[in-house]
C-alpha cells in the first residue's frame, strides 16, 4: 500500500512539474530575418501599406475619430471585455521598441513583448499563416505612423478567462505550427486566393462558426456565424444558404465595392472590411479570392440567400401577404431612397432586391441595421443609413422589418417588437462595436453636408 501510495505521488509530482513548465515556462523567441528577395526603402513600405489594409488592422485598432491604429476599442464578449492595444511606434505604450522577432512572434503565435498570452480576439490563429517577409513588411509600415501615447485600457474579464496561461494549450490545440504552404495541385491564382482568404483577409474568423472552447468549427469552414450582433454569411458555394447563385463577377463586385448587381450592398462588419481593407485590393487578388471561395465545399447552413432576379412569385408562391402598417411605414420611411421596387433611386447602395439581409426569416442584420444603422465609404462618397430608433416604436420597426422581408425578400418576417427592444437598448448602453458605428455615422452625416456629391441610400 505505502509503495502504491509513493508511486502515485511520484506520478502527480512529475505531472505538476510537466504542467508548470508548460503553463508558466518563458516564452521562447527565435531570430527572423527577411528574405534576400525583400525590397528594401520605400518600395517595402508601400508593400507593407497594401498588406496592412489586406489583414484589415484599422478595423480593430483605432477608435471611431480616433488616430489611426492607437488602439482603445473595445471587444464586448460573453466573458467580459478587452481592449485592442496601441500599434503606433509609440516606444512607451505601443510596439516602438519591439524588435522584429517579437513583432513576427505575437502574429504568428499571440505572445506579446513580455511573453503574456493574446485573446484570440487578435486573429493570430490566421496570422499564423504569414510569411515572415510580409510580417516584416506591415512591421516596416507600422514603424513609419505617427507615434500616439495612449494607454490600452485594462481588460475586464471573469476567472479563469483573465488567465492568460491557459491559452498556451488552446494554443497548442489551434494555431497553426507553420506558415502557409501552397497547394502544388493548384494553380497560382488558387493558392494566392487561399493566402488572402486564409491568412491575411482572415475571413474565416467571422464566416466559421465556433465550437464550445471558441476555436473555429473547420468542419462547418465558412458556413457563416454571428458576430457582434451581426450575422456573417454562409461563403460557401451552397446555393441555398450560399454563394452558389453569385457569378464571379458579381462576388468580384461586391468584394471591390460593397454591392454586387442583383444581391444588394453589403451593412456593418461586412462593409466596414470592404471600406477599410478589401476595396483596395488589386483586382488579381480579388480574382484569386473569388476563384479560393469557389472552391469551399458547399454547407448549407445560415438564412436563405435571395436568388439574384427573383420576383414576387418563387416556385410558383405568392410573396407573404404584409402588414398595412409596414407598407405605410416604408412609404413614408424608406422609398425615397430604396424605391418601392427595391432599385434604389440616388445609388446602386440603395439597391435592397436580391438583398441577404431582407430575405432572411429572422432578420438578424436588418434589426441591426435598423437601430444601429450602417455606413460603407465608396468610390462616389460615403453612402449611410441612419437609425430608426429615435423616431418609430418597436411595433413599428417589426412591422417595417416584416414588409421589407415580404417586399423583397419574399419569405415571413420573424422578427418580434421584443427583438427590436432589445437590439434598441444594445445601441442606447453598448459602448463596443455599436458605438463605434454610432459615431461614424454622425461623421458621415456631417461628411454628407460638406460634400454635395455624397448620395445616401
């Protein structure tokens, strides 16, 4: 018994010393070094600008009105909040005296300067993928910002989720070991269109699910998600719940422009990726990306997709009978600029036929457009859509949310004055992501004034 006993303990002590080497053991930090092929000057910080834009790091580290990438916004999650941190080169409170390989490692394995675990939040699980020389080259971008002193906020997150070591597992579990590798089965474009996806766009990262310990569900890869409040959809070729009724050229369009003829402008996180990052991509690489989706297994999952061209009648159904009280409302509300037949009269953004968003049942991003409304800088000047808070009741805006289903999506509307509620209150007291949109789409009204060729949908 005494041997037994002495040979569990023994068991347990290695096991506790294994697991304090694992957990609590320094980070390691290996040199990098450019390839001999990297250009140098001023041609390697235009490459580092295009790339920046392609992995969207303005989106999640600079405030609304803020100075770029200084951090400070907030990332509202189940278990508390965290703050993006300052990427200015700001020596005292952003990455000014990082070195190279500490930059290199916290993308490609979320471990900061001091050797603290990231929040996933930060999409190094796609970062991961980069080549060193692209990691250098945003870092040689980066370096060349106004420097902002700014203090990242302390996060505020419930036990254990404010223990960082337990992500050294979660890590070992899910971050890729390796840059990405091409596919010699495919051609160039194909393997250039996953980089983008895959790595820098980090699309996957809204559009998977994610399974009970947050790690993306690759066997539902693309299949779509809510984030934020929003719903991201289904980029997969499944022709339901997909994009297998899009042409590439309308994919193309819609991932230059935010719109694509026939399928609607794309709202929230959607067009804020677009305005920030994808519209400035070259179309080679649009084509890539297009030419990686259409080869995604197809998952039929998410709300119904609205076929481009669709009318009235679907399989030989008569669109859902509506409310009065939604057709007034959208008479008196929305036709100005939407059109009673959807066209949209100022602006192509203004289009809402063929529109995800009105044809899905639940009406998950059309509340959200609703009462947060949204925004998307274009080619011909910022296009917005206030919210509707302020003026109608929560009856009124399920009634407006079932017409424009009905109108133009085709399908019942379930959206409840319940829902709406409580979407209105999210915007009223939620400082993250709500806010943020709040605020740029004062500043677009006021851009919208100063700027006569501005058209509004």
């Amino acid at each position: 018994m005494k041997r037994w006993f002495l040979g569990l303990f023994g068991v347990v002590v290695i096991a506790c010393v294994a697991a304090a080497f694992f957990f609590f053991w320094p980070a390691s930090l290996e040199p990098v070094a450019a390839d001999a092929t990297q250009p140098p000057g001023a041609t390697l910080i235009a490459r580092g600008e295009y790339l920046t834009r392609a992995a969207d790091c303005a989106a999640c580290h600079t405030l609304p009105g803020g100075q770029p990438f200084a951090g400070g916004l907030a990332f509202r999650l189940p278990f508390g909040t965290i703050y993006a941190p300052n990427i200015t080169p700001d020596p005292e409170t952003g990455i000014g005296a990082w070195s190279d390989a500490e930059f290199v490692r916290a993308l490609r394995r979320g471990i900061d300067r001091n050797g603290n675990n990231l929040y996933p939040a930060f999409p190094y699980t796609s970062y991961a993928l980069l080549s060193t020389d692209d990691v250098l080259a945003i870092r040689a971008y980066l370096a060349t910002q106004p420097p902002v002193h700014a203090e990242t906020p302390r996060n505020e997150l419930r036990f254990p989720f404010n223990q960082r070591y337990g992500l050294r597992a979660w890590n070992l579990l899910f971050v890729p070991g390796h840059p990405f590798t091409p596919d010699p089965a495919k051609d160039e474009a194909w393997n250039r269109g996953a980089y983008m996806v895959e790595a820098l766009g980090h699309c996957g990262e809204c559009h998977t699910p994610r399974n009970l310990i947050m790690a993306l569900d690759n066997s539902r890869k693309f299949a779509g998600a809510e984030q934020v409040g929003w719903h991201a959809y289904n980029l997969t070729s499944d022709r339901t719940s997909g994009l297998g009724g899009w042409s590439d050229a309308q994919l193309a369009q819609y991932l230059s422009t935010g719109r694509a003829d026939g399928h609607g402008p794309a709202s929230g996180p959607m067009a804020e990726a677009i305005e920030n990052s994808l519209r400035y991509l070259t179309q080679n690489d649009i084509r890539a990306m297009v030419a990686y989706l259409r080869g995604v297994a197809p998952q039929p999952d998410g709300p119904p997709a609205v076929q481009a061209g669709a009318s009235a009648v679907q399989g030989g159904a008569p669109a859902p009978m509506v409310d009065a009280l939604g057709e007034h409302l959208f008479a008196q509300a929305c036709q100005g600029c939407h059109l009673s037949n959807g066209e949209g009269r100022q602006s192509p953004w203004a289009a809402l036929r063929g529109s995800h968003t009105a044809g899905d049942p639940a009406g998950t991003n059309l509340v959200q457009v609703l009462t947060h409304g949204t925004q998307i800088r274009t080619s011909q000047g910022v296009m917005f859509m206030h919210k509707f808070t302020g003026a109608y009741t929560d009856q009124e805006l399920a009634a407006l949310a079932e017409y424009a289903t009905a109108r133009f999506g085709f399908r019942h509307s379930t959206v409840t004055p319940e829902q709406i509620r409580r979407h209105r209150e999210q915007a009223t007291e939620a400082p993250g992501q709500p806010a943020r949109q709040d605020a740029n789409q004062r500043d677009a009204m006021q851009r919208s004034v100063d700027t006569p060729n501005v058209k509004h949908n």
